[in-house]
C-alpha cells in the first residue's frame, strides 16, 4: 500500500457517491496548484495522463 492509497481511500468514503464534471475536477486541480505550487509537475502530468487515458498510441 502507498501512503497515497490513504487520502485515495477517503475521498472514496467521503464523496464516492457525487457525481463530478471534469471542469469542476479541473477547477480544483488549478485550485491546488495555486495554493501548492511545488505540486505544479505531479498534477500536471496527472492531468494529461487523465486526457490521454483512453488513447491508443500509449
């Protein structure tokens, strides 16, 4: 288990039956990176790994 596996974990618990837009996921990511710049680079490369997910190529 990754110590990420936990906050992974309770955002299931806590709001695994919402239903969310991608616009409002990626509100929130530009959100964080605001207040954490230092994780600028992880969620940028999340974010085009979540836009690439269903590409062929990879």
């Amino acid at each position: 288990m990754y110590f990420t596996d936990r906050g992974i974990e309770e955002l299931v618990t806590r709001r695994g039956e919402e239903e969310v837009s991608l616009e409002w996921l990626g509100e929130r990511l530009a959100t964080f990176v605001d207040q954490f710049p230092d994780f600028e680079v992880a969620i940028d490369r999340f974010a085009t790994w979540l836009a690439r997910a269903d590409d062929e190529d990879e």
